[in-house]
RNA sequence: GGGUGAUUAGCUCAGCUGGUUAGAGCGUCACAUUGACAUUGUGAAGGUCACUGGUUCGAGUCCAGUAUCACCCACCA
C-alpha cells in the first residue's frame, strides 16, 4: 500500500464551503454560462425550475433543506445530463407573516407599535428586516449545497417583481376580473387585516345550539350558535319544499325589538341549501356575518335587505355596533351573546340549549377565531367569464382545464382530485390586505375618480388605495415574473417558460400552487410548469409535527455543520416518495453520514491500492464482467428513477451497489486481481452517479483523484448506458458460467475474502486466478454449475473440483457442511421444489386455468416449470455430490 | 358531513399491471477484525401481510364491508 495523505474520515466542514465558492465562482450554475464553457450544447433541451421562495421571515427549518435536497438532486442530474437547466432563487416578502413578525419584535424591544411610526419609516424597518432574513437564507440555501443560479435572483418585492404585480393587477382589472367590493370577508380583530379562506385555518370546539323565536308570536322556530348576530337578521330561509312552513314564504314578519335590541323585519324565503332535517328546519339568516348566509342573500337579492337598514351589528373592532341596538353596542361578541341567550330566555322565546360540536376558522396567523363581516375589499372574480379565443371562460375553468387537459401533472396523481374538488368550492378571493407590508394596490382616487394603471396617474391630488395585496398575489406570478416577464420579448421568458417542474410542499397546494395556475394561464395561456411534485411534511422521529413547543425541531444547519450537507441531504431523501411525509431521525442522519464515510474510504482505497494508467479500462475478468454489467444496470436503473422524480427508488439502488457489489465484493477482488484501469472507471461512474445527490463528498473526491477531465464533477457527463465496455473476446462460455455463480452469490448477500489464511471454505478457479469464498449458501451457485457436468473429485485435499471448461470449483467439503444438515436440507428444499413442480404441471394441465390465463402468463408458467425442473435435476445431483 | 391516505419483522418502510418459499435498512444476538473504512465485516433470530367475506386455478397485491390511525375539505345554521 502506497502512503497516502488522505485523512481517514471524511470531514465534511473542511470541504463544504470551499466547494461551493468554487462552484459559485465557476458561474457553472448558471445555463448561459455552461454553454459558453462549452459543457451544455445550446441545442438541448431545457429544464427550468424556480425555488419556492422562502418566507424572509427568519430561518429555514428542515422542511426547506428537504425541498432544497430533492430539487438540487434532481437539478444537478438535468445539468450533467446536459440540458439547459436554469434554477431561480429567490425569497418571498410574505406581507402578514413578516409585517406581524417584525411588529412582534418591535413590541418585545422597543415597546412599540406600527402606529409610533409613520408608514414609511415602518417600512424601512421592515426592508431592514428582510433584508437581513434575506441574507441568512441566501447563506442556508448555500450550506445545503444547492446549485441555484444566483445571478437571477429574485425576491417577490424588488421592482422588477413590483413591475409584473402592477401589470397583472391592472390588465384583471381592465377585464373586471379584479373589482371593489362590499360584501363578507375573514377579518381578524386581533391582526386588524382580512384573510382569505384559504388561510383559514378550521378548529373544532364545542358550542350551544340555542332554538328560539324573534318574538312569541314569530311561527317559526330558528337554532344558531351565534345568538348575538340574530341581531342582524333579515330573513329566515325554509327548504322550499318543506311542508310545514310553506304557507310562510314571502311573509314579511315585524319585531318591534329583539332581545331587547333593534327592531327587526324578517323576510320569509325559501332556499333549497336549508336541511330540513337540521335543528328546526330553518335557519335565521345574517347576510352581513356570514359567507353562507351572504349567498343565499345575492340568491334573494330581490327579497331580502342585507341588513336592518343600518350597518353590520359586529364591527372591525370586534364588538357590536349601533345598529344592535343600545343595549349591545359596545359589548364584545361574547358578552353580547350571553345578553341575547339572557333576554330570550326571560322572554320565554328560548326553546331549547344543546351543546354540539362546531367548527370555526381562525386566521393561522394570529390565531384568533375570524369574525366574519362585510366591508370594501379588492376580490378577484373567479366566476366571471371573459372571452378568450373565441369561447367565454371563467378563471376557474382556466384553472381546471390547465390540468385536465394534461398540460400540468400532479405528483401524486392522487392530489389532482383534492385540486378540482377545491375549485369547486372556490369563492372569490380577497386579495387586499389592510397591512402596509407589500405591494400596495395599483388604484389612485380622486374625488369621485379612480384609476388603475400601472404607474401613478399624473396630475394633482392623487391618493393612491391604501391597501396593499395578498402575499400569494405576487407569488402567483413567480414562474414568470422571475424570467422578465412582463417583457415578453425577454430571453429567459422565452427560453424556460412554461417550466418544466415545480416542487413544493402539498401544504401549498392551493395557496400558492393553484394561483400560479391561475396566474399564468390568464396573463400567458400558457401552463406556468409541465410537471408539480408535491413532497411530504418533515416529521420527527416518532411522526410528530416539528415544532417549537415539542421541542424537537432539527435545525438544518446544526445537522450540516456536525454531520455534513450530504448526510442530510441523503437522510432527507431517502423514503421521500411524492406526498408522503418523511420521518428525519438522528440515527438516520448517522446512518447517511456513515455512508458518506465510506465513498470517502473507497477513495482513499483506490489512491492507495491502484495507479493511474493510460491503459483503457478493459474487461479482463468474470468479476470485472459482472461489475460492469451489473453497474451499466444500475446506471440505468438510476436515470429511470431520475426521469420518472423516484429519488429515494435510485438512492437506494445507488447505496446497495455501492456498499454491497462495489465496496465489499468487488474491491476485494480487485485485490487479487488488480485491474487498476477498470477500478478507476468504476469508481469514477459511481461518483458521478452519486454527485446529485452528494455533491460535496463526490466533488472532494473528485478534487483528490481526477478520475476524469472535467473541472468539476458538478459538470462531469452523466454516464449513460451505451459506454459500456466491451467484452473481453474469448471469453464467452466459462465466463458465463462464473457470471451466473457470482450473481448467485450477490443474491444470497454473500462476501468472499480471499485470505487464505482465513477458514475459507470454496475456492473458484478462473483461468489463474483463484477467488476463495465461505458461504455454504453458494452450494446452490457451484450446484448450478455441477448440472452442466465435469464433477471431479480429488485435488485438492478434502475437496471436490468441479470444471465447466476453462473454469474450475474447489468445493472444501469437511470444512463447509455437515454432511448430514446439508442432506437433510438438500433433501427438504428439493422436495419442495418437486411440489412445486406439481403445482405448476397441476396449474398447466388445467382447463380453466389454461383458458382464461392470458398468454404471457401461462408462458411464465412454462418458463417457471422449466426452472423448476432444472433446479431440482441441480439438487439431486448436490445430493449425488455430498454422498459419494 | 364529504374525501384522501395508511395498516407487511421490535422500529422505519419496499413489494410494479395478481404468479414459486413476502424483502431491505435500523435495532437485537453470535462471530470476526494489524488490512481503504469499527463511521467495519460475516452470519443468525425475527412476519396469521389489521380483520371478515368475495372474485380467481392462485390474493400482501383486485372487489366489498369492518376496525384503528393520520391528513384534507365543508354553507348543519
């Protein structure tokens, strides 16, 4: 062995951010770039995918290093592949989610408010922030290896991205997709902003069902959980086809003042989304506090008033308005309720109380339960049909079509069910925000003017709409608005648009997913990617949500600076199948690590016990043979899993090969055999096969050996199929003999030392070569070879040499078996396989079976039969063997 | 209320359009180890494929039902 300086463990800290400036500095991330190197040839096609942008909310946590993990993987595959691949970073400004969390931090430190500053310092504050955010997140996407193009970066709030929110917002509003509106939206009292429904988040709790009557000689009894929005009631909506109550529709019915609060007029209506079969069978309908109640109020327009005449009787501040009446206004919801539940029951209007379960939304951003109410917001009009081609469409059917056309696959098919089924219930979307944190709405009033455009009008005395957008406005535009649109004469829109794929987690199917489809369909009529992968949710070990109160979170960057970037990289994508949720555990991490640890160790073996050569790898034994094949499968086998996104499906095959064929079969043999050119080329293959998915270690070791040309192995060709070797000529019939005892001997997971010193048990001769092995499992293999004839048996002592042509067995016998368990064992399974064989020639000589099975079923059957007997001529004649 | 997924070894999961005796990793136990690697190697033990029916020559796989768990959606007020 040759002194080598290779430490003997891998450290991933004195590699990995040396690594990555020299990748960075290479520009290689970038496509344009690559071809002007000459590594990616200008007619290939091209793979393009945008990075979800993180929130600059603070750190990444471990759901982005999985999202990060499969995307570079799958990236730096596409780019040795030599396509033209284009990944763009970027982060999101996130409106509410930053804006709460920077007034978080201004409460806790400074003891203020958003109001102790005027709008723009507060802004700059928050630009402060972000910035800052976005600079931690730039170094934790680096830290994790991943190859973006940063010379494209974007960030959901620069002002080429404000450019594009602009033109998006004004061409909807041209077409009356966006309008202003007064109707119910999800207001949060506590964050003093909308939400839209999508950022509701459902809890169950429990709640009173009250019946009771607006007044005692009201005919008809209503159920609510919510008694104090009664207060606001103009209707009562009966199934239309409900017998008892029929003889009402159309009355109008006065209550000079309910619950000691306003007067009411109540319309009778007849509506078939009311159950009959619920509570009294009719329902008290409040169009300003409730979206569902605020259908049936558009349904009934004609019929019904939308309140008492007044305002809504719950206000922005989240107590009771006037308009409830002296008695409640001022009261909080909750007080006011027990004051209504107080009143009707002294009333003697109160029928019944029952506790029921109850789902009520909350705003997952500050968690308080959201209060429905109406008030002037921005919406965008997912049922409105414009023209398009020649053929009225709605969004919602643009955004169905995108997908039922095929244009847009989801992985996992199954999500593309969950995806319809919430278009069909989707609502109009609330896209103003009443924070100052984002892009604030393109509108300019003046008196009784209004002006949408995409700069400021000229002119004096111009105020521009105070609002600004849902987050998910701007993002929805990310595919494209990152690639220069609205210019879309822009090089980059024109060469990546449609991408090719997007990643992200199925939690943002709807949030994010769904708006790009929208998005861009209506603004390109083009689908904004071919492909959505939808990966799963991170969980601890024991399949819990990471969160802070559980206290189990992993931080992405302790993992990377104790157990390296391709640890967990690995960890993260190993079992991570499309929609499935990954289980991340530290012994999993070390498990990877340890992998890690010994591609390096097979490095520092092939520096130390083989030489570089000019000599062209060549195949010169069955072993090699077998390698070679066995890898040029492999290969295969990855690309396929590659293509189709199985990431985990080809790391796994990647790792058996590596440990099992590679490192613990063929590296011994090598030491004997010592065909250096072809180790090298191998191991050269491997590393290339593992650099997506462990790019550090593959490029350290690339950076010590030099196995190939190229600058990089990030750059390094993709080893295809066809580079197989050649086979070595001559060499058919014994070889492929040996092939098949050494595929054996893989498949019963067997190793072969080739110490003689050792008790090894079966010596197989090839040629001048000897390859010693101890399993008696490989009996079966050398039995294989025994059917084809030539038992000898005497040299050496002990043993029995069996010969197949040029190939010679030694069989230790004493050494190896117990004469009698083998039999008996030999005995037993050739027994089985003669039932075996009964069970097929039963199964073939069966009419029905034979009738109705398809043929390549019965011709596997024959197949089978054939083996089978095979086998069993194999194992009388081990049988045959031992006894003599 | 509607929907989706899961249920296979102690744990985590593979198992493709049905086809021999259901596989792997981790863990456990035994053994080995001056050797590229103890972040190692060889081997062993370990399963009524949740349950009940059905289809079939044949079911872990297909169908129906049941149970348990998880998630998503929702206009029972």
């Amino acid at each position: 062995m040759k002194e080598i300086d290779i430490p003997k463990n891998y450290d991933a800290k004195t590699w990995e951010d040396a690594l990555y400036q020299k990748w960075k500095e290479s520009g290689l991330f970038d496509p344009d770039t690559c071809i002007q190197a000459g590594i990616t040839d200008e007619s290939r096609p091209t793979f393009s995918i945008v990075l979800p942008p993180p929130n600059v909310t603070g750190r990444l946590h471990v759901g982005h290093a999985a999202m990060l993990a499969i995307e570079d993987t799958i990236v730096r595959y596409h780019r040795m592949k030599g396509d033209r691949t284009l990944w763009i970073p970027g982060t999101d400004h996130a409106a509410v989610a930053t804006q709460s969390k920077v007034e978080d931090i201004l409460w806790k430190e400074e003891k203020k408010t958003r109001y102790d500053f005027s709008r723009e310092d507060f802004l700059a504050r928050l630009a402060a922030f972000a910035k800052e955010s976005r600079s931690d997140i730039r170094h934790q996407i680096e830290k994790l290896g991943s190859s973006v193009d940063w010379s494209r970066e974007a960030y959901t709030l620069d002002s080429e991205r404000s450019l594009a929110v602009r033109t998006a917002f004004k061409r909807m509003y041209d077409d009356g997709l966006i309008y202003r509106g007064y109707r119910t939206v999800n207001w949060s009292v506590k964050g003093q902003s909308t939400c839209s429904d999508d950022e509701l988040e459902h809890i169950d709790r429990k709640a009173t069902l009250s019946t009771f009557r607006y007044s005692k000689d009201f005919p008809i009894a209503i159920a609510t959980t919510r008694p104090e929005t009664k207060l606001g009631d103009t209707a009562v909506a009966i199934h239309p086809d409900d017998e008892r109550y029929k003889k009402y529709i159309g009355k109008v019915f006065d209550i000079p003042s309910f619950a000691g609060g306003p007067a009411l007029s109540i319309t009778i209506i007849a509506d078939a989304m009311v159950d009959p079969a619920f509570g009294t069978g009719a329902v008290g309908i409040t169009p300003a506090h409730s979206h569902t109640d605020y259908d049936v109020y558009l349904r009934h327009k004609e019929e019904i008033r939308f309140t008492q005449g007044g305002e809504a009787v719950i206000g922005q501040d989240g107590r009771m308005t006037d308009s409830a009446g002296k008695k409640y206004a001022g009261l909080s919801v909750a007080d006011a309720r027990a004051k209504v539940i107080d009143s009707i029951r002294t009333e003697g209007l109160l029928e019944k109380e029952e506790a029921v379960d109850q789902t009520v939304g909350t705003s997952d951003r500050f968690k308080d339960v959201v209060e429905v109410i109406p008030m002037q917001q921005w919406f965008i009009d997912v049922n409105k049909t414009f023209s398009r081609n020649g053929r009225e469409v709605s969004l919602k059917e643009l955004m169905r079509e995108s997908v039922s056309s095929g244009r847009v696959t989801i992985l996992p098919e199954r999500f593309t069910r969950t995806y319809f089924h919430w278009i069909e219930n989707l609502r109009d979307w609330c896209i103003s925000r009443q924070i100052w944190f984002g892009h604030q709405i393109p509108v300019w009033y003046r008196n009784d003017e209004i002006f949408c455009g995409v700069d400021a009008p000229s002119g004096e005395g111009w105020r521009q709409d105070e609002d600004t957008l849902d987050t998910w406005f701007s993002s929805g535009l990310w595919t494209f608005s990152t690639l220069g649109w609205p210019d879309r004469e822009a090089k980059d829109f024109k060469t990546y648009h449609p991408t090719t794929l997007l990643e992200t987690g199925y939690d943002i199917l709807f949030f994010w997913v769904a708006r790009m489809i929208l998005m861009s369909e209506y603004l390109l009529e083009a689908n904004p990617f071919d492909t959505v992968y939808l990966h799963g949710l991170v969980r601890d070990a024991e399949g819990r949500k990471m969160s802070k109160s559980l206290g189990n979170i992993i931080d992405p960057l302790d993992v990377t600076e104790t157990h390296g970037a391709d640890a967990l990289r690995i960890a993260l994508l190993s079992g991570a199948t499309p929609g499935n949720d990954v289980k991340l555990s530290e012994e999993k991490i070390l498990a990877m690590r340890n992998f890690t640890n010994k591609l390096w160790n097979l490095s520092r073996y092939v520096a130390a016990m083989s030489s570089p050569s000019s000599e062209k790898p060549q195949v010169k034994s069955d072993a090699d043979r077998y390698i070679i094949d066995t890898l040029s499968f492999i290969q295969a086998s990855v690309t396929a899993h590659l293509e189709k996104y199985e990431l985990s499906l080809a790391a796994e095959e990647l790792r058996e090969f590596t440990w099992s064929d590679f490192a613990d079969w063929y590296v011994e043999v090598h030491k004997i055999e010592k065909n250096d050119a072809l180790l090298r080329q191998v191991f050269d293959t491997l590393l290339r096969l593992w650099h997506p998915f462990m790019p550090f270690v593959t490029e350290a070791i690339h950076e010590t050996l030099h196995l190939n040309q190229s600058p990089f192995l990030m750059v390094a060709p993709w080893p295809h199929r066809e580079e197989k070797l050649p086979a070595k000529p001559g060499a058919e019939a014994p070889f492929e003999l040996l092939k098949d005892v050494i595929i054996k001997i893989r498949n019963v997971r067997s190793i072969y030392r080739i110490d003689p010193t050792r008790n090894m048990r079966i010596g197989v001769r090839a040629g001048s070569e000897t390859i010693l092995v101890n399993n008696k499992a490989v009996l079966e293999a050398i039995a294989h070879i025994d059917a084809i004839e030539n038992i000898g048996s005497d040299t050496p002592e002990n043993a029995v040499l069996i010969q197949a042509g040029t190939l010679q067995i030694f069989l230790y016998l004493d050494d190896v078996i117990d004469k009698e368990q083998e039999l008996a064992r030999l005995n037993k399974e050739l027994e089985e396989t003669l039932k075996y064989i009964e069970g097929i020639k039963a199964r073939l000589s069966n009419r029905a079976f034979m009738d109705r099975a398809p043929e390549h079923v019965t011709q596997a059957e024959q197949s089978k039969l054939e083996t089978a007997q095979e086998k069993a001529r194999e194992l009388e004649s081990w049988i045959r063997v031992i006894l003599t």
